[in-house]
C-alpha cells in the first residue's frame, strides 16, 4: 500500500500544503481549529513525514539549545522547565548545554547557532556583553536572553527586577531590628551578582545605614561557596546578626554553617535567599526566600522566541518584565506568625 504523501494529507483536510508543513513545524500562524483538523487526517492516515527530507528542505532542525551557567542550580532547572513545557507541544526538541559557569565555554556554544546545528540559542544570564549578542542578532541567528536585557529590537527576554526584590529583602530584615547585615553575591560575572549588591547599597541607603565593604563576601552561587563565605565574614568580626544571600544554595551554606556553629536562627543569624526552592522547606527552621516566577519565564521567553522564528508578526512584546514575591519563613522572622509575602 502507498504511503500518504503530505499532499494526500493537504487534499483530506481540504487545506494547502503549506498549511500542513506548518502544522508540522509547529508554526503559531495556523489557528488552533485549523491545526486539529490537519493533526486529525494526519493520524488518520498514518502519515509520517521524512524527517531528514523535511529538514533539508526547510533547514529547520526544530532545536533550540538552552545555555545555562550552571546545570546544578535550581535556578536554571525551573527555567528549563518552563521552555521545555512550551517548546515540546510545539515540536520542537531542547538540548541543554552547561556552560560551568565559563565564558569560554558559553561562547563555544554559540557555534551551534553559527552551524545551523539548532535553530535558536536561549542563554539563561549569559557572561557576553549586549553588543556580542547584538553581532548574532544583527546576523540573523535567532537567540533568546534569561536574566537582563539584551537590549536589542531582535533578542527577546525575560528577567525580575534585581534591584527591586533586594531592597524587599532589605526592608523586612531592617524591620527585624537588624544593622548589620551582610550580602552574599555569586560569582562575578553573573548579572544577578551586581544588580543585587546595587539592590543591597540602595536598601542600606534608604535606612541610612552606612555601606561597609567587610560585610560582602562572594559564595559562588553554590551551597559550600556559602558556607566557605559565612565563615570568612564572621572570621571578620563584622557584628553581622542577618545575611542576605543571592541564591537558596547560598543561604543553605550558611544554615549548615551556623548548625555547626551553635549559631541559634534567627536569635542569633538572620537568613534569607532567593528562589524559594523546595530544599528551603526541609531544614528548621526553614529559609526565608524570594519567589521568582522562574518556568514562567521560560515559558514566556521561548513562546516569543518560536513566534519570532515563525514570523508571526502578532507577538509584539520583546521584555518580559516579572515581580518577585518575599516569602517570609522562620530563618528570619522573630515573631511566631509566617508566610507573608
């Protein structure tokens, strides 16, 4: 028996064949009834299409490589999660490359945009500057940016305000009665690193508390990059009574720090991270944390990005802009009531 060809399947369904390939590509360009109907005579036939051919004809690999810094941290699993809940019903496959938090290494990834390896390139707080990403945007490679914005008409992203959720942060442990309180950056190179300590110098000023450098310390992002900073900052007998870390594997260093220590929390060491992952709940007390809407926006970001590749003209949004909610645990509230955001 002849195998139906996506002619066959064009003519049963009454519609062009260039409606089907779309449906096939998963182009957001055909309406939703349009796309069952086809889908419906697809499985009816049992029409499978050359998937070789169809690339070569098309020059879609129906890919999209997802650079994160560092596959380990929560941050970047629950962002995944979300480009993975939208780019699959769409057909389109994710790989996931783990940069190990190496600029060199983020950037030989970017070969695989240049070899038309993958079709699109979403970097979760990429270590390359605006006008790097700009040359492969100004070139036609289709990218996407988790973290900041990029800045450019061409490169759609998403991102929280840094800034904003600090100086939350910032509010709650002053009311707390807390002066001293030290700040917890990742590494270097992270966007997330420095629009915090900019959120954490604009807390401090607004409560007309001095900013005193021996109080910030760098912890790598990483649960023993946590604990290894707690103990230099109280090595340097700062008086801290809270810390602010920039990310839950941080904070979860300095819990397991002040265990060790005889350190009472929150009597004695205010805590609090961002994220609000999972592992937060299981200690005691548990990790105050900021709550970032992280697959939302990986949802978002590679909704727009497969529009964008697919030319549909109606997705006008670039930035998409997030809030963050503070949820307050027993790592640094004093009073017995908790959960306020």
């Amino acid at each position: 028996m002849k195998e139906p060809t996506i002619m066959d399947v064009a003519r049963q369904a009454g519609v062009s064949v260039a409606t089907v390939s779309r449906v096939l590509n998963g182009s957001t360009l055909v309406n939703a009834s349009t796309q069952e109907k086809v889908m419906e005579v697809i499985r009816t036939m049992h029409y499978t299409p050359n998937a070789i051919g169809k690339q070569l004809r098309s020059q879609k690999t129906m890919t999209i490589a997802v650079v994160v810094p560092d596959i380990s941290i929560t941050y970047c699993v629950e962002i995944i999660k979300g480009i993975e809940n939208t780019a699959n019903p769409l057909h389109y496959k994710i790989i996931i490359c783990d940069a190990q938090n190496k600029p060199e290494k983020e950037r030989e990834f970017m070969t695989l945009l240049v070899s038309r390896t993958v079709d699109a390139l979403i970097l979760v707080t990429p270590s390359q500057t605006d006008a790097e990403l700009a040359a492969y945007a100004d070139n036609g490679y289709a990218l996407g940016v988790i973290g900041r914005d990029a800045g450019h008409d061409a490169i759609p992203c998403a991102l929280t305000d840094n800034v904003k959720l600090t100086r939350q942060v910032m509010s709650h442990l002053i009311a707390q009665g807390h002066t001293r309180i030290a700040f917890m950056s990742g590494f270097a190179t992270a966007i997330d690193s420095y629009e915090r300590l900019e959120g954490y110098m604009k807390g401090l000023q607004e409560a007309r508390l001095p900013f005193v450098p021996e109080l910030v310390d760098n912890g790598d992002f990483t649960e023993e990059g946590g604990y290894e900073a707690f103990m230099r900052l109280r090595d340097r007998n700062t008086g801290m009574t809270a810390v602010f870390a920039a990310n839950d594997e941080m904070a979860l260093g300095v819990h397991k720090a002040c265990g060790e220590l005889g350190i009472p929390i929150p009597e004695g060491m205010a805590i609090v991270g961002v994220d609000n992952s999972r592992i937060t709940n299981y200690v005691r007390p548990p990790i105050s944390s900021v709550e970032q809407p992280l697959q939302t926006m990986g949802v978002l970001l590679a909704g727009k990005l497969i529009d964008q590749m697919n030319a549909n003209e109606q997705a006008g949004q670039r930035v998409f802009k997030i809030d963050s909610k503070l949820i307050v645990k027993g790592s640094s509230l004093k009073e017995a009531e908790e959960g306020h955001g």
